[in-house]
C-alpha cells in the first residue's frame, strides 16, 4: 500500500505505530498484517477526505520492504485514538487538536440562518437563499453534538446564528446545554433585538455570557445599516443586561470606512459609565457581502484614533486563546477590544471550531471546505465513527486562514505594506515567479504551508 508524502498528512491506524516523517518520495507503509487495519488518508486533490476506508491487509509475511519507515514497536495509545505525527500525543483529546497544536476547546454552534435584520456588511437587502427546515439540525441532534464535543475537552459553547434568539427552542437548548458537565461557558451573539423579552428567561436557563452587535450609535443610521427599524430596543437590551449583572456584556462593532469610523470615540465613551467591552471588528469578506477591501479601517487606524483622544489608553494582557487585543482607558469601567482577523490575525491561538445551522463542522471561519456531522448523525453512526470524522477535520486545518478567494482581492493580501507594493513591481517588470499570494509572508520567501496553490 502506497501513500505519497506530499499528498499525505496524516494517517489513522486502528493500532498505533510510531510512523515518523513521510518522505516527499513515493513509499511503503509496512505494518503487520494480522489483523484488519482502520486506515484514513487525505489529500488535497480528493473530496471525500474525510471518509473512512477498511483496509483488510492479508496475512502474508512474504512480502518485505527492503525498507521499513515503521517500527513495529506500539506506543502506548489506545485502539482507536489519532496519533499526531513526529508529536507526543497530549492530554486532551487528540480528536481536537490539531497538527499545530491547537486544542479547540471552543465550539460556536450557529442555530438558525434566519435574522430578522438585513445588515449590509452580512448579506444583501433580498435576503439569502435559506436551507430547508428539514435540513437543520433539531433540537436533539444540536444536544447531541454538543455533547460529544463537550466530552472530548470543549468547555465553551457559542450559540450563534442568524439571530440565535429567534428560534423558538433556543431556551430549551440552553437549559439542556447547562446540564452537561464540564461546560464552563454558555454564550450567545445577538443582535439585541428580542433582548428585553428574553433575558429573564435566558438567565434563568443558565445564559452566561452575552454578544449584543451595535455597528452604530445615531438611529438614522443604525436604519440604513440594518436595513430594519430598532435602535432602540438594542439599546435597552444593553440596559438590561447590565441590570442583570452581566459584567461585561460585550457590544460588537464592525467598523466600515465612509460609514462609521467616525463613531469610534463615541464608543470608547460609552465604557466611561458603563461596564461594556466595545469590540471593533475590522471589516471581514463574506460570500454575500460583496467585501471592498477600501471600506476596511485596520486595527492600528483605529487605535491610532483612539489614542489622539486619550493618550493614557492602556493594553490589558492578552490571554492564550484571546482573539481580541483589548485595552482601557484608565478611570473608565468598561474596555475596548479589536477584532484583527485581517491585518494582524491570530491563527496562532485559534482554538475554535463552528457548527452550521444545517450540521456542517468549519474548522475555520474563513475555510472553504466543510464536513456533515449531520447526514453522518442522521444515518445512525455510532460516536466513535462521529469522532473520527471530527478528527479528520480538525487535522486539516490550516496553520492560518487567508480570506475567502471569492471576496478578498489578491492584491491586498500582497500589498499590504508599500515594500510589498515595489517588490511586487519587481516580480512583474523582470517576470519572476510571482511569490504564494495567499501566503502573508512578507519576505517574498516561498509559500511555508504547503497548501496555498
């Protein structure tokens, strides 16, 4: 059985052998053949990556490989689990870490593709083309998968949407979701609509942490952006969070030049008197927005504005797994953040995974391949096969994501300092290879994942 190196970048054996690198050349992959082999393999140039393959390997000794890249020697993991190649495996669940080793113990599960809003940075005015009912994950299969990524380490769950708080069972889920040990953290991102309606009753269910999104503070405009009337009742929503304790309930902000850059200090001002994180998020491409890369305002800008007001504006440690880059001003209550996902990402630390609404398993936001938990689940797979499916996944995610190809222009992928913007004029007056323009490398040194062509 032949495997080649540079195709393959992980391997699955029912037993466990301590398989060292796979060489770029074509070789074998020698193990004993006494008993049947649980193999999986997956490639770039193949779509069903993630299927699992039986492999009875026959019982014959005759035939040797003059040399051997496996030992015989099984190392100490049980039948069963992933072993990462050239790594200790770790204490948590291999299934959720990936070859980077990042441990993804953070699950966003998006509950519904409905919103009744029609924000103009989401999805055009018409609205998108919604999956059938039918389709979606139900209420137990949503349970279900939580609690198998529960089990194998995620100790945060995201409930995220649409407008999550819209479907009519998302308290009956909560409630559910609070009785599974080990979850630390059950969140919601709203857009604060239903709010003032639903808090109690969130709270009640075991709501731990809230996201309200608020892209501007003059109504004329919250109108224009949202496509929907509303203001106010987000307002409120905020309000009321604060009343009931949250602290800090976290206020979502994509900034969008020409539109509400010019509210960043506004929002600064609201932490003065109130325990809010203000979250800028930098302007991100989506299938459906139609994303110009000229209306995104980067992190430093904003900061750099921010700090002209107050000058004292001080950074607050960044935890591990931290996406935002947080600061406050001294003397106020609450703090800002920024959401950097496009001129400084933080790859390095992802530790999330998402759930589409209709099952599908995104290991990155930004990715474009996505594995059905829910076509597996509804044909009567047992946990394991669900698991070792998960697994496939999680080892196929990339070191870092680099914007959707459909959205994001090549050129400010590239051009993203002015030394990029003359070495990219030299590529092309002298015709040399163009450097990976998918890869942020800004030395113009040969693509270092391996996976941007």
């Amino acid at each position: 059985m032949a495997f080649h190196g540079s195709k393959c970048c992980r391997l699955i054996v029912g037993r466990h052998y301590d398989v060292k690198a796979l060489s770029t050349q074509r070789v074998k992959l020698f193990v004993p053949s006494s008993t049947p082999k649980l193999l999986r393999w997956y490639s770039s140039a193949t779509q069903e990556e993630n299927e699992l393959e039986l492999v009875s390997l026959a019982n014959s000794s005759a035939a040797v490989p003059a040399t051997k890249i496996a030992t015989t020697q099984e190392l100490a993991v049980p039948v069963g689990q992933r072993q990462r190649l050239n790594e200790e495996v770790l204490p948590f669940s291999a299934f959720l870490t990936d070859n980077f080793g990042r441990q993804h113990s953070y699950l966003r599960i998006s509950l519904t593709e409905k919103c009744n809003l029609r924000c103009q940075y989401c999805m055009p005015e018409e609205g998108v083309k919604l999956t059938p009912r039918a389709q979606l994950l139900s209420t137990s299969e949503v349970l279900t998968l939580a609690q198998l990524f529960v089990r194998e380490g995620v100790e945060k769950i995201r409930l995220t949407g649409g407008e999550p708080l819209i479907r009519p069972d998302v308290l009956d889920i909560i409630t559910e979701l609070r009785k599974l040990e080990g979850l630390k953290t059950i969140a919601v991102t709203t857009n604060g609509m239903n709010l003032v309606r639903l808090l109690p009753k969130l709270k009640e269910a075991g709501l731990d942490l809230l996201n309200i999104s608020l892209d501007t503070l003059v109504p004329a405009k919250f109108e224009f952006i949202v496509r929907r009337k509303g203001f106010h009742k987000v307002m409120e929503g905020i309000d009321k969070a604060i009343e009931m304790g949250y602290n800090p309930v976290k206020v979502n902000c994509v900034v969008m030049r020409g539109l509400n850059e010019d509210e960043l200090l506004d929002f600064v001002a609201l932490t003065e008197k109130k325990p809010l994180e203000v979250r800028f998020i930098e302007y991100m491409p989506f299938d459906g927005n139609k994303w110009n890369f000229k209306k995104m305002v980067s992190y430093q800008e904003m900061l750099d504005r921010i700090r002209q007001q107050w000058p004292s504006l001080e950074q607050l440690p960044l935890g591990k797994t931290d996406t935002a880059k947080t600061f406050k001003v001294p003397g106020f209550q609450g703090q800002v953040g920024f959401i950097t996902s496009m001129s400084d990402q933080f790859c390095g630390s992802c530790n999330r995974l998402r759930i589409t609404a209709d099952g599908n398993l995104k290991v990155c936001l930004f990715g474009n391949t996505e594995v059905s938990l829910r076509d597996v689940l509804r044909s009567g797979a047992s946990d394991q096969k669900l698991l070792d499916i998960i697994g496939a996944a999680v080892g196929r995610k990339k070191k870092q994501h680099a914007g959707s190809k459909s959205t994001l222009p090549w050129v400010y992928s590239l051009v993203h300092t002015v030394a990029k913007h003359f070495a990219m004029e030299y590529f092309f007056v002298n015709k040399k290879e163009l450097p990976c323009l998918r890869c942020p490398s800004t030395d113009f040194s040969p693509c270092r994942l391996g996976d941007c062509n």
